[in-house]
C-alpha cells in the first residue's frame, strides 16, 4: 500500500483547486449527508448511560470498584494479552510502560519523528531522550530495515549496553507507534530489536482492534500502552491501558500506576516513587460498554474504509491509505495520500485542507514532525526523508463509527 503516485504535472493555484473541489465531492458521498462532519466523535448509547449511572449509584466512582477489574480482563481477553492494567490516558500508559522496559534517565529511545507529541513526552518523563527515526510507505510506521542499517552505523556495544557513538548515551528501548490505526511490521521490528538487544514499548494508542499477522498490536514487546481518549476508535472519557504478556511486569505496572503501596492493613509504607496514574472506576463503566459494542464499532470502521477506498480508487491526485498484507487494521483513522507535485507538496495540502473544511468536512494533517518541533528540535535523528514527504503528503479524513449504520 500507500506507495508514491505518478508526479502530477502541475501545481499551480488553479490545479490544486480542482483537486480540492474533487476530493471534496468524492469525501462528500463517502460521508453521505450534507451536514458538517466531524474528524472523529465518540459514539455514546444507552449501555454507556447505563453503566455509568450503576457506578454513580453504587459511589465506587473513584480508583477502587469493580468496573476497573471488569474493564481489565474485557481488554485482555478482546487484545489476547495476558494482562491489561487500566490508566488515567494513554500517555500515562506509556510513561511507565517505558520504566517497565528499563529506560532510565539519560538514555536514548528509538521512536518514530511521524508521531503524536504524547510519544516523545512520554520519553521525556523518564528523563530520556527521543532519538527520532523514519517511516515507511507500506505501514506508515517504523522502517525496520533502514532501522537496521542506522543502529548498524551509529552504535557500538559495550557490555549488555547499547551505545550511541555520536552522543556516548546508552539506546535502551524502540517505541514503535501504529499510525492512524495501522501496524508497523512487528515481525521485522522485531528482528531489528533481537540483532541490538532492544526493548519493544509499542504506542498502541490508536490501534485497539489492529492485529499484525494475526496477533494484537501492543502485546509484541515488553509492554504496549492504549488510549481511549475522546477521539479514539473508542473512549473512557480519558484513559489508557498498559498491555503485557508478563506477570511480574503486570504486578510491577499495577504498582507504578497506583502509589507503591505495600500492602498492610492500615499502615502507609511506599516503597517507590509511583504515580497516582489509575484510571477511576466511572470511566471504566464507560468502557466497559464501549468495549461490549467494540466489535460493532469496528466493522463499521471497515465499512467506512471500504467506501473511502471504492470512492478513492479512480483518483488521479490521492491514494487511499489502506492496509498492508499482513494486518487487519481498525481503520481508525481514514487518510489520502496526495500525488507528488514538482514544486510545494504543502500548498497542494492546504487547499485541500482548506476546501474541505469550508465544506464542512472536517480534514486534518498529520502532525509536525517531532523532530521539527522546538522542544526537540536538539534531539538526535536518522534521515527522515519518508516521514517528510508523508507528512506533506497526507490528509486525515472524517472517521466517526456513527457515519456508518449498526449492523443490526
Ligand atoms: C492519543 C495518542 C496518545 C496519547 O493518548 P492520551 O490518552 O491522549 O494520553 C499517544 N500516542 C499516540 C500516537 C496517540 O494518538
């Protein structure tokens, strides 16, 4: 998927215009209704309502009651991970799932720059440094291969320690991130973090529901963090999980995100700094529910793909961004890819930006590269030609479950 298209002829004002009109029109049938359309709304009913008012009723609303235990084996049995430990949002998840792997403070983390800022902070919190590498075309997510070649290059190993040549600072972890819902390509990551010793920490922020050859994103490293924030494929209002195969990371994880408490009757003995990160029981009632409808919501984020990708298939100015062979993705968030053009790719993407929201559907970019933003802008980078033109290149396309009927 999502190789580059033939080099349009002409980028002029005119040209990006009728481009624009076009993807509006064909974005318009996908849609199917001349209202304005949201970039992603949450889909909220009746067991939502349901199971929250149980929880207010019962005043377990707080970190302790049985909807939080209930969301947590729901997750683990939906993701086929052995454990799941519900957070306050996803990056809290990915804070401690990255002290889960080890990271410490001074350290490099391999993350890609094509990413939501949440992961790079994340990193930040452990007083570790975001080292940023590229993309692929094909998944979107972390080129595993020029990945390879890179550490290859840049480190040499002293001991059981990854050491980054340039900047003398240890590599302790790789977060690869599955964007816009579609996996990076876990076996060929993996490959690349058994050859230098690494970690896995997956951001599986936007890919509940994406399995990679079969197996649930998140539950291929050490851990793996989830977010349900509000414009995610499902919502707890806020909050985030942490996924692993591992009991003693579970238990660990458990008591990071609480307060390290070791257990006693009535004394307060802390053993650790922890981090008051737990999600609150009237948000897992939510999810609860959520999660109950989730296989619903989630075909009806095929359906909508597969209307993207039918209206997108004669196009001559923006590909489909769909899924590679070896996943089944949520479809979390639908996006085009626009053709090259000789000169401004970002003018190109503007107008379309522009246009379609003047319409009154909502588009997005995606984000700046991280590397680019200033409070990274020192961070220690591979080249990222593909993570750039990606980024140029794309637009994110209205994606709510409710554009498309319940099955039933
Ligand atoms: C949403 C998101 C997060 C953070 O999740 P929150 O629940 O908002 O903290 C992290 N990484 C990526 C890629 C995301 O899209």
């Amino acid at each position: 998927m999502n190789q580059p298209i033939a080099t349009a002829k002409d980028s002029d004002a005119d040209t990006n215009e009728a481009i624009a009109n076009d993807i509006v029109s064909r974005v318009r049938s996908v849609v199917q209704t001349s209202d304005f359309v949201a970039l992603h709304e949450p889909n909220l009913g009746d067991i939502e309502q349901r199971y929250v008012a149980d929880c207010v009723a019962s005043g377990w609303v707080s970190s302790v009651g049985k909807y939080v235990d209930q969301f947590e084996q729901d997750l683990a049995r939906y993701t086929g991970s052995k454990f799941a430990v519900a957070t306050v949002n996803g990056t809290a998840a990915l804070h401690v799932s990255l002290l889960l792997a080890g990271v410490e403070r001074d350290d490099e983390v391999i993350c890609p720059a094509l990413s939501f800022v949440a992961t790079a902070n994340a990193i930040s919190y452990c007083g570790a440094i975001p080292h940023f590498v590229d993309t692929e075309y094909r998944t979107l997510g972390m080129d595993a291969g020029k990945l390879a070649t890179y550490l290859s290059e840049i480190t040499s190993v002293d001991g059981d320690r990854l050491i980054n040549r340039v900047t003398g600072r240890r590599i302790s972890a790789i977060v690869p991130m599955h964007t816009l819902g579609h996996s990076v390509d876990m076996q060929a990551l993996q490959a690349t973090a058994t050859t230098f010793g690494l970690p896995i920490v997956e951001d599986a922020a936007e890919s509940l529901g994406t399995f990679c050859n079969g197996q649930h994103t998140g539950t291929f490293g050490v851990a793996g963090a989830l977010s349900f924030n509000g414009n995610k494929i499902m919502t707890t209002g806020g909050g985030g999980a942490i996924l692993t195969n591992d009991e003693a990371t579970a238990a660990r994880a458990k008591h990071l995100t609480t307060t390290a408490k070791q257990p006693h009757p009535w004394r307060y003995v802390h053993d650790e700094i922890a981090f008051n990160y737990r999600m609150p029981n009237l948000n897992a009632a939510m999810g609860c529910a959520q999660l109950e409808r989730f296989p619903d919501f989630r075909e009806r984020k095929q359906s909508l793909a597969n209307r993207y990708r039918s209206q997108f298939a004669n196009s001559q100015s923006a590909n489909f961004v769909d899924q590679w062979e070896g996943e089944s993705s949520n479809f979390w968030l639908n996006a085009i890819l626009l053709a090259r053009t000789p000169n401004s790719p970002l003018s190109r993407r503007d107008t379309v930006l522009q246009k379609t929201n003047e319409a009154g559907l909502m588009t997005r970019p995606m984000w700046e590269l991280l590397s680019d933003l200033p409070i990274y802008s020192t961070c220690p980078r591979s080249d990222l030609a593909v993570s750039r033109d990606i980024a140029e290149r794309t637009v994110c396309l209205p994606s709510s479950v409710g554009l498309v009927p319940p099955a039933r």
